[in-house]
C-alpha cells in the first residue's frame, strides 16, 4: 500500500508540472503529456526509486533520475507527430530540470515513509562503514622457546 500512494503521489505532482511546462509553456498536447508523465513516473519509479535510491544516497539517485528524464523526455516528444514545440531540447532540458527538483524531495519522502528499515534490516550506505578492530593481552607472541624460559 505504501507503494502505491508513493507511485500515486509521484504520478500526480509530475503530472501537475509537466502539465504546466509542457502544456502550458510549449504548446504540448495534454494527452502526449499524459502519457509522458505515465511512462516517466512508472520507469523512474522502478529505477531510480526502487532500484538506485536503496543502494545509493539522495544525491546520486537525483542525479540519476535527471538523466533518464532528460532522456525520456526527449525521446517521447521526438516521436511525437510534430515534434518541435518550440524547442524540443528547451523543452525536455527545463521539464528535466523540473522533475529533478521535485525527486530531490520525493526521495526523502520515499526513505523516510516507504523505504523504511526495521531494527534487523538497516541499509547500509557507502561511506558509513564501521570498522571493529581486535585486541588481545599480549603485544608480542610468545615464541616456544621463551615459553619454557619463563615456566
């Protein structure tokens, strides 16, 4: 359930800025803008929230989801009937950039509601290694031969 209203959430605020980028500042039709959105929440969601986000940090995974963004914005307006709405690249590089925004906070959303570690199965992150050294009594081992010296 929790995966759900996440997929939800995401599906409707990209839809409200798409709309507003796409549709409203370059002149896309707001059924290829549906669809776009539909496509780009569900393979953002697998990828960038499901699989990159748990292995990796915020950062990463924003910047990760930039980049299948970009390039699924433009690969779907490209295959669109009249493809240039004014700028295809201006186009796909701003509703990139707006997107990234928005998963910035989304992938906080997700880590803190829907990715959430119980006690036994805490994610580890790079860069957060504990390390554990041991310790014994003795500085220098004992060889035979001083064995038999001290009994």
């Amino acid at each position: 359930m929790k995966h759900v209203r996440a997929l939800c959430l995401k599906f409707i605020v990209s839809l409200v800025l798409l709309y507003v980028v796409l549709t409203l500042f370059f002149g896309v039709p707001f059924g290829e803008m549906f669809v776009l959105t539909l496509f780009l929440g569900v393979i953002s969601y697998l990828i960038g929230d499901l699989l990159l986000l748990p292995r990796t940090n915020n950062t990463t995974a924003t910047m990760g989801d930039f980049g299948l963004s970009l390039v699924l914005i433009w690969a779907i307006l490209a295959m669109q009937n009249n493809p240039p709405y004014g700028s295809l690249a201006a186009a796909s590089i701003v509703s990139a950039i707006g997107v990234t925004v928005f998963e910035y906070f989304f992938h906080r959303y997700m880590e803190a509601n829907v990715l959430g570690e119980t006690e036994n199965e805490k994610r580890e992150k790079p860069g957060s290694l504990q390390y554990q050294s041991e310790a014994s009594e003795e500085l220098y081992p004992v060889t035979p031969s001083k064995k038999q010296d001290e009994d």
